[in-house]
C-alpha cells in the first residue's frame, strides 16, 4: 500500500472537486510552495494514485436515459465462466459498470440504455450470446439519490498516528 500524509490527501481532496485548477491555485489550496506541491503531484500520478483527469457530463442535459441496475447469476462457476462473462461485459458500452459479487449473485450490472426497449435488446443480445447468464434480475433506477464521483480518501486511508 502506498502511504499517504495530510498533505498528499489535501491534494487528491482538492483536485477531486477541482480537476481544471492550475498548479499555482493548487499549491495555496493546500498551503504549499508551488514546486514541493507539483513534486508531489507528479509522485502520486507516477504511482498510479491519480490515474488520469476527466469531464463528468450532465447527461440529462443531452438526453433521459434509463438506467438500470442488473443483477446476473451464471449457469456454472468455474473460472472459465467468470472470465468469458467479464471479457464479453468490457465490449458492451452499455454496460457502464460491472462488479463481482459474494453472496447467492455473481455479478451486478449498472445499465445506461436509451430506454427500456433498448435495454430489453440488449440482455437478449446477452442471452443469446452464451456467456454463461443462468438468470438476471431488472431493477429500473427511478430516481437518483446520491451520486458522486469524489472518493473520501481522507475517510479511507489509515491515518499516520494509527500506522
């Protein structure tokens, strides 16, 4: 595990809200000189820890999509079952998420489609593709609650005092 202090979480904390802010506008949200700040920006890029700067959109704003949540059990549960199931999933843009699961499901699928017709196309398309799906259940996302793509890495990672 990489470790973290105060300063380097400051900076993840900050570029989570404000992926577009300048070296310099980062150096004093996180009380630093700008070279020390940059020095460590580019350390937690070169590890891995920041993995790259995206655009989150406001899809509403373009269409209403429906998404759905899927969960998917296999017909058998050997290691070739799960691996032909993940390989087929990373093909589908669609399918916009995909975690493994324990417990009595395999898999749960978060769905971004056009509507429900183009879902239903798609978990036929699924069906008849042989990818090993033994039975799915649909859950048609009404409202959305709480979304985020912040992680509370200050919230995650173990405090130095607690090291």
């Amino acid at each position: 595990m990489i470790r973290l202090d105060e300063l380097d979480l400051k900076i993840l904390k900050t570029l989570q809200r404000e992926g577009r802010i300048t070296k310099v506008k980062l150096a004093e949200a996180v009380n630093l000189s700008p070279s020390p700040c940059w020095e460590r920006l580019k350390r937690l890029e070169d590890l891995g820890v920041i993995s790259g700067y995206h655009a989150h959109l406001n899809l509403e704003k373009l269409v209403k999509p429906t998404l759905v949540m899927t969960e998917v059990t296999l017909r058998h549960h050997q290691h070739a079952d799960f691996e032909i199931f993940e390989k087929a999933v990373q093909d589908i843009p669609e399918i916009i998420e995909c975690y493994a699961l324990g417990g009595g499901v395999d898999y749960m699928l978060k769905v971004l489609c056009h509507d429900v017709d183009a879902y239903q196309r798609l978990i036929d398309r699924l069906l008849v593709s042989d990818i090993g799906i033994d039975r799915y259940f649909t859950y048609i996302v009404t409202k959305k609650v709480k979304t985020t793509a912040i992680i509370p890495v200050e919230n995650l990672v173990e405090p130095p005092e607690r090291r």
